[in-house]
C-alpha cells in the first residue's frame, strides 16, 4: 500500500485507482465524524455530506500543503460541508431554500458507507455524557467560528494536540489555551440551555 503522500501523488496525477484507494481509507471515518456533528443527522445526510467533501477535496486537492494529515484536512472540508448542509435546511424550512439532491458517488452497497458513531468515550466528561449531547450539539452551534471548529475537530475528529497545532496554525500551548476557554464557554452556553429547557431547576426555593 502507498504511503499518504504517495498515495496524493498519484491522485494529483489523476490516477483513478488511487483516487479509490483513498475513498477506501478515508469515507468511514469522515462519515462517523460528520454523523456526530448534529443529533439531527440521518446516516442518509451524513453520506450526502460526505459526498458533497470529497468532490471538494478532489477540487482542491492542489492546496493541501500537507501540513497536516489529510484526514485533519478532510474533516475541516467535512465540517464546513456539514455546516453549509445545515443551512440550506434551515432556509428550506423558512421556504427560501432549495431541496438538495444526493449527489450518490458512492454506493452504499461498495463498502463506503459511513458508519454511525461507536461507543468510544469522549475526551471530555461533558461530552460523554450521553444525556447531555443535545444540550452539547445546541451549544456548539452558538459558539464563535474558532471555538466551534477546535471542539469539533478535537473531541468529534479525535485530532491530537499536534495535529491541532499543524491544522489550525496554532503553537501546543496556545492549543491548549483555546481548548480550555472554549469548553468554558460550551460549559457556560448549555448551562443556560438546560435552564431553559428545565426551568425548575432555576425556581429560587422559598425560605422560611
């Protein structure tokens, strides 16, 4: 088997076999990574969102500069896809956006599908908690740009300190820094998620 950068030789040389090789390696896990990004996704969506990142990727494949590994790449195309995803249903909800059309690269039948995400732990106490994820998912989506991609990238990619830093160009410390403020921040935003979803919790209690 080619090494990484090998295999992106030969798909810049627009070699199909490696074009299929890196489906092969990459689809399942940028499925899971997309499938955990909101708790309203279908395994249907997470394909399509899938889908609609490797046509980008074989777009763009001439400005990844390899700093990163490509997977890292891959789930920073897969997130602003699965952004861009959520968007356009929200405005079809209003009325002012259009049905989107599975682009079906991939047959599900091949082995490329993706998979839905497995029991692994989280990273983060907050974010294994299976009762509190919706409350989590809310709360990411109101979070800044940079704070948004960060959580994602580190606890739904499962991204290394490192290959934050090579990604977001960014030195470990500062890293880590960011990390610590934003899930302070998460923490904060669905804190008040949950007040507001369970307002007896918020009731002042009487005093005698």
């Amino acid at each position: 088997m080619s090494s990484e950068p090998e295999l992106l030789a030969r798909c810049r040389r627009g070699d199909a076999d490696a074009w299929d090789e890196l489906f092969d390696l990459h689809y399942a896990a940028a499925g899971r990574f997309v499938f955990q990004l909101s708790p309203d996704f279908t395994r249907e969506d997470a394909e399509e969102i899938c889908q609609e990142a490797f046509l980008s990727v074989i777009k763009n494949l001439e400005s990844f500069n390899g700093e990163s590994r490509f997977q890292t790449w891959l789930f920073r195309v897969a997130a602003n896809k699965a952004r861009d995803f959520l968007d356009k249903r929200g405005s079809a909800k209003r009325g002012g956006g259009q049905t989107v059309v599975s682009l079906q690269a991939k047959n599900p039948e091949n082995g490329l599908a993706p998979d839905p995400p497995g029991d692994l732990p989280a990273p983060d106490e907050m974010l294994m908690n299976a009762e509190q994820m919706s409350f989590v998912h809310e709360s990411i989506g109101q979070l800044g740009g940079p704070c948004r991609e960060i959580i994602e990238l580190r606890y739904f990619g499962d991204l290394s300190y490192e290959e934050l830093s090579a990604t977001l160009n960014l030195n470990p410390k500062t890293v880590s820094s960011r990390l610590s403020k934003c899930l302070d921040r998460l923490e904060e935003i669905a804190r008040k998620i949950f007040m507001r979803e369970n307002p007896a919790f918020s009731r002042p209690t009487n005093k005698d």
